[in-house]
C-alpha cells in the first residue's frame, strides 16, 4: 500500500491489539504496568502479524509501555529491522481502583465508564482513574507526535502502533472520522486484529477499515 495515504496525502496508521493474555480470558481489568504476559496463543498471534502485514511499507513501530504490547510488536522488529519507540500515553486506559479485578459490577462500571466516553460523554471519571478527556488526550498526543515525525521526516511508509482494545476504541471513536461511534464502542478489536486510519492532526483523521475489515470506508460509501 502506498506509503503517502491510503486515501489522501497524509500519514497512515496501522493500529494493532496486543495478542491474548490470559488475564483476558479471565476477564480481569489488568490495564496497569507491567499487567501479564502474552499466553501461548497471544505468541502465536503475535508471530501471525509478521505475515499479516508483509505486503504493507511500514516506516516506524510504536508501541504501550505494557508487557503485552511489546511482546506482541517483538517480531514485527526482528523482521522489520525496526525499533519500536515506547511512549506511555499509548497505554489502556486505567481501571484505576478496579484494576485486576473480575467482579462483574466492577467490570460493568469500566464499560459503561469508556463507552459513555466513546459517544462523547467524556466528563465521567473511573472510580480511582482519570476521565474520558484526559485518557483520550494523552493517547492523541502520541498520534500527532508520530504524523509529525512523519511529516518531518517524508517518512515511506505507514506507522504501526501496538496498544489495547479500549483505548484504540476511544480513539477511534473521538478521533476520527467515518463510522458511527455507538457502533464501534459495541464492536471490539480482537487480539491482533487491524485497524487503519489515514489523515494528519490538522485535517483529521479518517478510518479507513476497523478490526481486520470488519468495517470499511468503501463498503459504508
């Protein structure tokens, strides 16, 4: 794919969940450092990415200072010869005096907290965490760091960032522009999956496809 914009002339991101951990499959609220390690089938995952994006021109690697981000984008910088650049604003969104635990109403309170978030309602706070502004800005601020570093240097290629699924969600849902927010915030990424978006802080952002094509600009046209 074109290294100048998939749809117009400005930066192209590639957005990667991290691979399975078996904190998820116990459906723990694990969004603090170092949180755990991929599983068996989260490596697996991660190795699957390497073929998954071969034919993509991918100019830098960004990644969550969280274990299984950088575990997941680990191949990706063998066989890339990249380094990826670790910035803590791509980490989840915290579920602050909630974090790890499984209790159904504690987990219910973290999804209705981010997906109030995710169709605007971004004043609520997480109990013991920060609220929707301040968890949605500190993820854009790394976005428009990495268009900028793009733009300065006339980078060839897209930039891959590996973070986590509810905070690439808020993102999507606040920062760019294409799909119906309440529909996105009901629709998770998968472990690995894909996401792309195109565009540049000034002019905005457009998704292009969500969570491995199960969204498309084209199809929604």
């Amino acid at each position: 794919m074109s290294a100048r914009g998939w749809h117009n002339d400005g930066v192209d991101l590639i957005l990667v969940r991290h691979g399975q951990t078996d904190s998820n499959l116990a459906g723990a609220l694990d969004t603090a450092i170092p949180g755990a390690p991929l599983n068996d089938t989260g490596l697996a995952q991660a190795k699957t990415l390497v073929g998954t994006l071969a034919e993509d021109a991918i100019a830098s690697l960004w990644v969550s200072p969280i274990q299984r981000a950088r575990q997941t984008i680990a191949p990706l910088e063998i066989d890339r010869g990249l380094k990826a650049q670790v910035r803590d604003g791509l980490r989840e969104v915290c579920a602050g005096s909630m974090e790890m635990s499984t209790d159904t109403e504690d987990v219910s309170c973290y999804i209705d907290s981010t997906r109030s978030w995710m169709v605007g309602r971004t004043a609520v706070r997480m109990p013991g965490g920060d609220n929707g502004r301040i968890t949605f800005e500190r993820f854009n601020a790394v976005v428009t760091e990495i268009a900028e570093e793009h733009e300065r240097t006339n980078a060839e290629g897209a930039a891959l960032i590996v973070a986590h699924g509810t905070i690439l969600r808020l993102f999507t849902c606040l920062g760019t522009t294409g799909a119906d927010p309440a529909w996105i915030c009901n629709n998770p990424m998968g472990n690995t999956h894909v996401t792309r978006v195109s565009g540049n802080p000034t002019d905005g952002w457009k998704l292009i496809s969500w969570n491995n094509g199960q969204w498309t600009a084209s199809a929604s046209a």
